[in-house]
C-alpha cells in the first residue's frame, strides 16, 4: 500500500469514527423497542441527512413536557397528516410512521419512486407526519418510571392495579387514554376513572397532548388524516360519515388493498371519542384509524411483526397523498389539467 493510499485510508476511518452516523444506510432504528429518546436520536439523524426536504418543529408538550414532535415532508401546499403512538402500548406505530418518513425523504431527495409513484406528488401535497402524540404514555408503558418524580410514580401505580409492570399501559401520564378525549360521541363514554386505559378525562380536550393535535390539524387543514394504533390488521373509516360513505369507502378500499387489512364495520351502539371520529365529523374529510399487527392482547405488539406491517404499509401514505388531490380537486381544475397529475413513475 503506497503512502497515498495509507493516508486515505487513515482519513476514511478517522472520519468513520469521527461520525459514525454518515456510514448508516437508514437513521430511524426498526429492530429495537422504540423509546422517545430514539425517537429524538433518529429526528436529529433525518435533519442532518434531509434537511432540504423535510421541517422538524415541536407542536407542543405532553404533560410531563416532553415534545411533541411533527415533520413536514414536501413543498405542497396541501396536507395530509399521519399519526402514531396515541397509546403508550402502541409505540411500534411510531417506528412504523418514522420508518415511512425516513423511506419517503429519500425517495423524494432522490427523486425515484416510492412503489409505482413518483415523489414529485410531494411538492403539491405534503405529508405531515407525527410519530409519537403520547410519549409519557410511551415511556411509562416501557417501565422507566425513574423519570417520572416519586410522587407520580405512586399515582401511575395505583392507577395501574398497584402493578408493577406497565405493559398493558395505554393512557398519558395523567391515567387519559388520549383516543378517548376528543368531542365527538364523548359524552357516551362511560368510564369516568383514571386508568391505564380508557379513562375520557373530565371534559374533551383537557389532555394537552390532544389539544396539540387538534390545534396543529386546524392549523394546516389536511385532506385527510391517518391514526396508526395496534393491533388486529383492521381499518376503521366510518362515524356519522353517511353523506361522503363512498367517498371515503374508495379510499378505505384502497388502504384495504395495499395493506390486506380488512374493513372494520362498527357496531350500531358504538361510541366515538376518537380521533379519527372527531376529524370526519368536524371537517366532513375522510379519516383512518389503522390497526396494524396480528392480536397480541394488552400489551406491544413484538418487534419481530414490524418487518411485515412496513410491507403491508409502505406505499398507505404516497397513496392517500395522491388520492386525496384527487378527490379534493375543483371540477373545473380538474378538467382543465385533465392528466397531468401523473402518478405513475417513470422507470
């Protein structure tokens, strides 16, 4: 080896060991259990490699002031938005939504195709995506009660069945189970007790996770919205939703097709407080909750099912973003651009 080679070599592994970082293929880690210091980690890794395609912006704090972080992927002036972990239990949906994030900015820095789409949609629609909306309930849920104070961690135990394991924790840090505070079909919920789940709270909107959401979604009034939760491979598009039913039902079907999920068919009794009702009912758009993974009772779904759930889910969100443009389009915009919104993508 010449001295020349010698001394690129040495830079090369100085540089390596310097910043490991650079030498990684995918930032966002899918084969460890998800915390929310992976998930700071793995933001902090996305805005050094994509800096020019994505903005990274907290839209407020849980209850224990963590951050609650959203990401904009794209130019467009339209969104969609996408939703994970609303439920400490549920945090693979987080490595699912970040996973996809990641997937999409590179496909769109490099402008190459996500599936049979081409990520120029992006610079019309943009994806906003949110990963973990719950992320005391995450950290509770993977047993790190160290960082809550004392006094709390009392309250969470005894909210817990004075258990000392918080795997089946679904709640916020307060015993709110977050897909139960929002406005629509809250008054028929029943439980009135702070909980590891189900818990409504005492009004809607009270937890100041889901006044963060509800204030970001009014902020950017997407076309239609995403909840991610496990599990049971099932989709849930319906509440009050009657005067759009096929609308929204095409693009259910859609999502059914590319996951192989089926379509959920609520009971007649059931009630809402969910998000996904609250975003039909108030802005008469399409909405879908997402359950992902096989049944695994209460507690997280094992890592070892991601790998096939990405597959079912890679291509949900470059869809909805096409789809929605579509369906939203004015008549007379449509029929003047006629087909030049190309959705295919050239090979």
């Amino acid at each position: 080896m010449d001295d020349m080679v010698r001394k690129k070599t040495l830079c090369l592994v100085v540089l390596l060991f310097l910043f490991p970082f650079q030498a990684k293929a995918m930032a966002v880690h899918t084969n460890q259990k998800y915390e929310y210091k992976v998930l700071v980690e793995d933001l902090l890794q996305l805005r050094w490699k994509y800096g020019k395609e994505i903005r990274i912006q907290p839209i407020g704090s849980s209850h224990a002031g963590r951050k609650i972080w959203a990401v904009k992927l794209g130019r467009g002036k339209k969104n969609i938005v996408i939703i994970g972990s609303h439920h400490g239990r549920e945090w693979i949906t987080s490595m699912l939504v970040m996973n996809m994030l990641e997937t999409y900015a590179d496909a769109y820095r490099r402008k190459t195709c996500i599936g049979p789409f081409s990520t120029s949609q992006l610079d019309r629609v943009s994806i906003w995506f949110v990963p973990m909306l719950n992320p005391d309930g995450v950290t509770i849920q993977q047993n790190h009660l160290r960082l809550f104070p004392e006094f709390q961690r009392q309250w969470l135990s005894k909210m817990n069945g004075n258990e000392t394991d918080f795997t089946r924790w679904k709640a916020n840090g307060l015993g709110v189970d977050l897909n139960r505070q929002y406005p629509s079909g809250w008054k028929e919920i029943s439980e009135t007790q702070p909980s590891y789940r189900f818990y409504k709270g005492k009004k809607p909107l009270e937890s100041d996770e889901v006044k963060a959401i509800t204030d970001f979604v009014e902020k950017i009034k997407p076309l239609t919205a995403i909840a991610y939760h496990s599990a049971g491979r099932e989709i849930y598009w319906q509440f009050h939703n009657d005067e759009n039913f096929e609308r929204d039902r095409f693009l259910a079907n859609k999502i059914a097709k590319l996951t192989g999920y089926k379509l959920g068919v609520p009971p007649k009794k059931s009630v809402g407080g969910g998000f996904t009702d609250w975003f039909i009912t108030t802005y008469r758009k399409p909405s879908f909750t997402i359950e992902i993974s096989y049944l695994v009772g209460e507690r997280n779904p094992p890592i070892s099912v991601f790998k096939e759930e990405w597959k079912r889910n890679k291509l949900v969100g470059i869809t909805l973003a096409h789809e929605a443009e579509k369906l939203f389009m004015e008549k007379h915009t449509l029929s003047k651009r006629g087909n030049t919104i190309k959705n295919k993508c050239k090979r």
